[in-house]
C-alpha cells in the first residue's frame, strides 16, 4: 500500500479556526466492496449487478480519478489482473457506487471473482479479490419439484396448528467438487443441512424473507462447495409453516375492519442442488418424490404468534446425517406450487445479532419471572437441570408485569406467545425455538425442577441482517434515553418487513408507522435492501383501480384509502435515492405512484380538495390520561387538511420523480395540481384573520408550513400560533399524534425555535417520549399514555410516535444531510440549540464515515469533523445571532472553532 507524505495547512479567520485534523502520514485503501441486488450473500438475481467500494485515507481531499472494474471466471488470473468476464479499463471518473456490470454475459449458477483499482489524488489502491454467485437468472431452469406432506395433525382452521416437516435425500457425487450451489425456497420457514452443516448466513433463522405468496416467494442461493464432499452426501430441511400458514386473526378494535385474512397451505421444499465437477460436468439434484419425509420430529407445532411446542422425546437423532436411516419416513408428496412468482430473494435474511443477559429472576408462586432488563425481540434459549422423561417446562412471553409481580398478557390480544418444551431424559437440557419469535422483556418459566441462575437464559435477539450505521450520543440523560428506546424499538420491527409491533397478533407492514420514520431509520441502519424490497411488497399490494391498502404484504387487506399513510410508498422511495443513492425504486414504482395519485384524485376530489382520510392525526394526546383518543373537537385536525397538504407534498416529489424516471412531461401535470390543490386548500383552510389554518391545531399549522402551502408573508403567523399553542396552551408539550410529529422538531428549528424542539426532546412529563422512558420504557410505546389509558390496547414497542425526531438528531442536531444523492456530497451544518452541551456522531455512509462531534462551553462552539474520502462537503459553522459561514471543503478530519 502507497504510503504519502503529507504537508498540512490551517485556513484562520477572525470569526473561527479551521485546522486539519493531522497524521504523521497517510494512505489510501479500499474497503466494504459489495455487490447490489444481493439474492444472498453469494448469489446476484440479476446479469446486471453493481459494484461499489469505499475509499479510506488519511489525507486531505482525496479524490478518485479513475477506476479499473475486474470480473473473471478464476480467482488467480484475476490476481493476476486478467479478468475474462469483464475489464472495464481505465475509466476516468470519481464514480464508486453502483458501478454497472458491462461485461460478458452472465449466467445463471454462474461464480465471479471481482476487484477494482484505483488511482486517487493520494496514490493508487487495489482492493483484495471478493467472490459472488448468480441465482438462477431464468424460471425455467428449475428442474426441482414442490415436496412435503400432509398430516393428520394438521389443523388449518382457526388457531393454526401445524407440526414441522423433516425432509431428506442421499446422493453419490462421482468426481472432484469444483463448485456446488444450493437454491432453496422452504415455505413457510426453513432450515437447511449438507452432511450434518447447516447452510445460510452467519446467525442466518426464520428464512426466507416474507412475502405475499399469491405475489412473490423468495429463493436463497447458496455456495456450498466446502460441505459437499465426494462420495455420500445427504441434503437434509426442516419446514415450520411460518406466514404460509399462520396469520393470525386480529383482537382489539380493528377486528371487525378485517373481512378476512390469508392462508396459503402446509409446509412444501423447492430445492435444487447444482454440483459442477473439475472434468466441466454438472450434476443436478432435485426436490422430488425420491425424497424421505416425517411430521413425527419434536417440533409439533409452531407458528409467529403463538410459539413453539417441541417434544424432545420426538427427537430423531442424526437425521441430517447420511448414516441416518430413514426407512420408516413416508416418500415426498409432489405439492401444488404456490401462486407467487418465483423470485431470487433481493433482501438479507433475518439474523441473531445480539444477545441479552436478564437482570433479575423473581419466584412467583409455582413460576419465575425472568426480567430481561430490556424489551426485545427474539427467543429465549434456556438452560434446565433436574428434569426427567416427559417433564414440562413452559415459557411465557410479555412486556410489562401486573403490580403483584405476574406477567400482564392482556395487550398480546390473541396472540398466546408460549414456548414449551418436553424433556426426554435426565440430562441436561439446552433449547431454543425455530419457528417463532417473541416480543418481550418479561418471561414467565414453569416447571422448572431446581433454582435457575440469570446464567440459564440468554436473550437471542434478531432482525433482518444489516450493519448499524448511525450513532448519536447528547450532553442529556433523557434524549440518550430515548434514542436508545429508538434504535430497540426501530430493530424489533424488522421481519422481512417494517412491522407496526412484534409482539401482538399483528405484526403488519403498516404504511403510516414509516411515512416519515423511514428517513430517521436509514442514519441508524443499513436499510437499503429491506425497504427496497418492501416497495415492491406495495406495489404488489396495489388494486387494479390503483388504490393503495393500508399493510404490505397483503396478509390484512385493509383497504380505507389515504394519502397520509400509503404516502410511505414516495417517501421510502425517496429515502432510497437521497440517502442511499439508488434511483431505481423510484423508476420502477414510477408508474404505480402515479396511478394511485390519480385514483386518490378522480375518486376523492372536490375542487382541489382531497376529502378523503381515514385515521387523521392518530394517537395525539387525548385530554385525560384514561382515554385511547381524544373526544375533544378542539384538538382533532380536520381530516381533509390533512389529505390535501399531503396531496400537494407528493405532487411536488412527482416532479423530481418524474425527471428520475424518464417522464418529464409528466411534470407540468404536477405542478398545475400542487398549484391547484395548494390554492383550494388555503381558500377552505386558512384562516387570515388569526393567521391559522382550520380550528388552529399545532398539527393542522404544521402542515401548512411544512409542505410549503402558507400564502407567502403570512408564514411568521402561522408559526406563532404554533408557538403560542404548544409552550402557553399545552404547556411545553406535543399536542401531535402520528401526522404532527412527522413535522413538528424539523419545523420548529427550521423557524428559530429550535431551543423548543430540544424542550420537546428532553421533556420526561406527560406527553412526551421521555414520559414512557422514566416510566420504564425501553423501547417506544404506541400510545402516549401507555401506562394510564386502557393497557390492552397499548404495545409497548411501536415506532410512529418517533416521527422526525430521528431525522432531527441527525439532521439537524449533528447536521450531517445529503446534498447529492448517496451522500456524494455532503451537508455539515450543525445546530448547537441551547439546552445542549455536546452531540456526539457519526453515519456511515456509501463513501464512508461521516463523523460531527460538537461541544459548547462559555460562548465558544468547538467541532470535530470528518468527511470521507471522495466525496466534498458545505461546512456551515454557526456564528453570533445565528449567523453561520459556509465554505466547500475536501474529504479529511477537521477541528473548528468559533465564538456563538
């Protein structure tokens, strides 16, 4: 690696000081290469992939000049810099991301080595060689068939219960392995074994991602040329039924919403296993009717919401091993193929990524009551000695503790959340479920035969496969707080899906929990790939009249037409371009965009006016803490008000979507009806005289202001009554529900009152975020006052109430924002609000880290701050009287100082 000297130079004004952050001498390296339109780690569903890689250096302003792509067959040519697939040459270009595949043709099964050199403004990199794989790139070539079977011990109709499905198959390989690829679809859920290994990700469970199986069913490609061996293999799954046969009929108020739910059919395998010899022959081995199969395992039943019964007295023993003998399993049935398309899974898998220790175990009556000391999802594994054949020890999950010490359930509604599990023998007992998952920080252990230890229990927690890109830390114990709840709450929500809650018998992709939530989440995580598969789960949602339901996948059709929630489908899509730096969402959803706009219009129009909403600013704070929502009219927005300004926002993104997708001529469209709409909407809205809109709730001014929609002068008006109504009439609190706290930290500062915001953010009083934390949240609750209106309608781990906060903290409070998509260039413009004395942060992003530390301290503003290699960035320093300098700078560490 070229190492480079540097010489360092200081830039001083009267105003700051500006000095590079120095090293002795600096370099320049390639890191985090990767492959876009993963169908797993090894496997590409597409011929087209994308390269991308980031550039790490010490210096200053370090730019890329040129770049040189390789792709080839074989890893050592290609050490060699002989790539027979592709090599693009020498490109003069700073491009580093998405990087288009423009090579021979690839194939399907196909395995590529790639690298890439770079020649930058400090010295030249070459990246180590990384491997991927292509799925199988046309239907066609499956060659496998549908297996399982039916048992008697099935039972599909109301509370599901299905046990899982062993399935195996014995081959002879006849020559050297040079590769193996294994592509696998197990429905509902699998697990998957080669000679006794189990095959997947890293952690890799509850696979493969969700989906409407009417619509789409993901496979998983995977390498598995390391376990294949030659001579006597066995390829052995195990099935859970998962979503394909279970969902759960909802409790609570929104039950008779729901005409009915989705049930597809019992567990079925697809699997195809290509093994390539060193002499070019392929084998091929299939899913079929040669197949062995048994319902007897231990796992008699298992599905999402209510647990996992498992009977280890039912254990088969090495039955993913070729010595195993099967003969008195049944043979494979060859089952009906789903209706979805069969599809290369485009997100990652879900993954235990964590692990938690309880805190605490208290005896109550026959039972122990195990405090995790944190809400979180996953399972428990458990530990238990003493017990003997046919012993019982069962698990039961909850949130939240009644005041003698019992778990409360109430909340769970239908959802019964209990693990068992049956001992065989004497010896010492080590489980966990693997077809089901739990919500929860208290868990309620029976039948134990000795005194546990906190060492007896390991909380397994898991989420979709992603790295954690953000972090923020404040001079103030409440906002840590609660930004710790955030990112508990944010990953117990992600199955496949942006869940609501996962711990009830709900668990849905609901669009309005995300409209503005989703921007806050991608500082924290690495999102990409969920929320993009999730879009297409929309699109796939979408009526043929072009009306969007409320959840995606569509296992809930809910169907109440709105902008405000399904607005989700713009704004993740926004998300994608902005912070990831991906357009092709939004040109592949353009159309089903605009066709749902257009259905909202023709059907619920009245001279500009969208007269359609159905759930308003859901979840404000009602006027006593017992009640759910509100009865007061004074506090209630107007539900076109809301549908309107929405419908004026989106025809504004449209037309910057619009120029992305290859459709400028739609944008005159746009604008004449944001024009349209925004004039009716102040006509029927606005009232001048009081300078507010409709009945002058903060969220019905939020509105206005945020989406741009105030006639122009009358903005500071409006504000005011913003003001007035939240520090005089609610006392320093939100007055918001869902729709209001989208808007409310962002708009505040935006108009000079960000010292309010802060207030908002470290407020521990009723309502506030900070109220559920010093109440003993650990993660966000669905209702304001969880704790005091009726608790079997509260979830104690939801994400809507979060809105902008997020967004803010990142955004606003650190000041790091994309100027160009995928951060190319950046924003640096930092808020240091009174109530504050330092912010601590950093986002990882395509190019690298981007790092603003702050800290004020007797009228001096210091900062510490970084912009990756690459990239450029508008540095606004703040000033006296909210003055601020900005100048363009480099990538490279930078400490400021300046009087405030």
């Amino acid at each position: 690696m070229k190492k480079l000297s540097i010489i360092f130079c200081a830039a001083i004004s009267s105003m700051l000081l500006l000095a590079p952050i120095q090293s002795a001498s600096a370099k320049v390296e390639l890191k985090t290469l990767k492959v876009e339109s993963l169908s797993s780690p090894q496997g590409v569903g597409t011929a087209e992939p994308s390269f991308s890689w980031q550039i790490s250096s010490d210096a200053q302003n370090v730019v890329q000049n040129s770049y040189r792509v390789l792709v080839a067959s074989n890893k050592k040519a290609l050490k060699k810099n002989k790539a027979d697939l592709w090599d693009s040459g020498e490109v003069n270009s700073n491009a580093s991301v998405y990087v288009k595949y423009a090579g021979n043709p690839l194939v399907s099964g196909q395995k590529a080595y790639w690298k890439v050199i770079v020649n930058t403004t400090d010295g030249n990199a070459t990246s180590d060689v990384e491997q991927f794989g292509v799925g199988l790139l046309d239907n066609s070539l499956w060659q496998a068939q549908w297996i399982g079977c039916h048992s008697d011990k099935d039972v599909l109709e109301g509370r599901t219960r299905v046990p899982a499905r062993y399935l195996r198959n014995t081959f002879k390989t006849k020559g050297r392995i040079a590769d193996a690829k294994l592509y696998i679809c197990g429905l509902g859920l699998y697990e998957a074994y080669i000679n006794g290994d189990e095959v997947g990700e890293e952690n890799q469970i509850l696979s493969p991602t969700l989906a409407d199986y009417d619509k789409a069913v993901y496979y998983n490609t995977f390498d598995v040329t390391p376990v294949v061996k030659k001579g006597k293999n066995v390829v052995a799954v195990k099935l859970g039924g998962g979503r394909y046969t279970s969902i759960r009929m909802p409790g609570g108020p929104i039950k008779e919403s729901i005409p009915m739910i989705k049930h597809y059919d019992v567990p079925k395998l697809l699997l195809q296993l290509v093994v390539t010899y060193k002499n070019g022959k392929t084998e091929t081995i299939v899913s079929d009717p040669s197949w062995k199969v048994t319902a007897e395992g231990p796992i008699r039943w298992a599905n999402e919401f209510d647990g996992e019964y498992y009977d280890a007295r039912q254990e088969l023993g090495k039955w993913t091993e070729y010595s195993f003998n099967d003969s008195a399993w049944q043979a494979a049935e060859v089952m009906d193929a789903p209706k979805g398309e069969l599809r290369a899974q485009p997100n990652h898998n879900i993954a235990i990524q964590d692990k938690v220790t309880p805190i605490s175990i208290n005896k109550k009556d026959d039972a122990y009551i195990i405090d995790m000391g944190q809400n979180m999802v996953g399972w428990l594994q458990i530990k238990a000695n003493g017990l003997s054949e046919g012993d019982e020890v069962v698990m039961r999950f909850a949130e939240t503790l009644n005041d003698d010490g019992s778990i409360y359930t109430t909340n769970l509604r239908g959802a019964e959340v209990y693990d068992t599990y049956i001992a065989k023998d004497s010896k010492p007992a080590c489980w966990h479920p693997s077809f089901t998952y739990h919500g929860f920080r208290f868990v309620e252990v029976k039948g134990l035969k000795s005194e546990p230890k906190l060492s007896d229990f390991e909380g397994q927690v898991f989420y979709d496969k992603m790295e954690n890109t953000g972090k923020f830390e404040t001079s103030n114990a409440v906002m840590n707080q609660i930004y710790h709840n955030a990112f508990w709450g944010i990953r117990s929500n992600y199955r496949g899906m942006p869940t609501d809650c996962p711990q009830r018998d709900e668990r849905m992709g609901w669009f309005g929990d995300r409209t503005t939530g989703c921007y806050g989440e991608a500082y924290i995580f690495d999102n990409h790939l969920l929320y993009s598969k999730w879009l297409d789960d929309i699109e796939e949602s979408q009526a043929e009249s072009g009306s969007l339901p409320d959840v995606a996948p569509l296992f809930w059709p809910i169907k109440s037409d709105n902008l405000s929630w399904p607005g989700v489908y713009l704004t993740a899509s926004e998300v994608m371009y902005k912070q990831f730096g991906d357009p092709k969402p939004i040109i592949k959803h353009y159309a089903s965009m605009k066709k749902w706009l257009v259905f909202m219009k023709e059907k619920y129009s009245q001279n500009g006016i969208i007269t359609k909403d159905t759930y308003g600013d859901w979840c404000l704070p009602p006027e006593s803490l017992e009640l759910i929502h509100s009865k007061d009219p004074t506090r209630i927005t107007s539900l076109p008000l809301i549908s309107t300004s929405y419908y004026v926002h989106f025809m504004e993104m449209m037309q910057e979507f619009a120029v992305i997708a290859g459709h400028p001529e739609d944008v005159e469209y746009y604008k004449a009806e944001a024009e349209a709409s925004r004039e009716a909407f102040n006509k029927q809205f606005f009232k001048a005289e009081e300078g507010c809109y409709d009945n002058n709730t903060v969220t019905a001014n939020l509105l206005a202001l945020g989406y741009k929609l105030v006639p122009e002068g009358q903005e500071s008006r409006v504000f005011e009554n913003i003001v007035k109504k939240t520090e005089v009439d609610w006392g320093g609190h939100t007055s918001c529900g869902v729709i209001g706290v989208q808007q409310i930290m962002r708009c505040l500062t935006d108009n000079g009152r960000g010292d309010l915001a802060v207030h908002i953010a470290q407020d521990d009083t009723y309502p506030s975020l900070g109220y559920m934390a010093k109440n003993g949240a650990t993660t966000i609750w669905e209702l304001w006052n969880g704790n005091t209106a009726d608790p079997a309608m509260n979830s104690g781990n939801h994400v809507m109430l979060l809105g902008d906060l997020i967004m803010w903290e990142y955004g606003y409070l650190a000041g790091i924002k994309p100027l160009e998509p995928g951060y190319s260039k950046i924003q640096l413009k930092p808020y240091p609000l009174s109530g504050l004395d330092w912010i601590n942060s950093s986002y990882e992003s395509l190019y690298g880290t981007i790092k603003s530390d702050w800290k004020v301290s007797n009228g001096k503003f210091t900062w510490d701050f970084e912009i990756p290699a690459n990239t450029t960035a508008v540095v606004y320093t703040p000033g006296k009287d909210g003055a601020w300098t900005s100048q363009e700078y480099g990538s490279g560490k930078y400490h400021v100082e300046s009087d405030i």
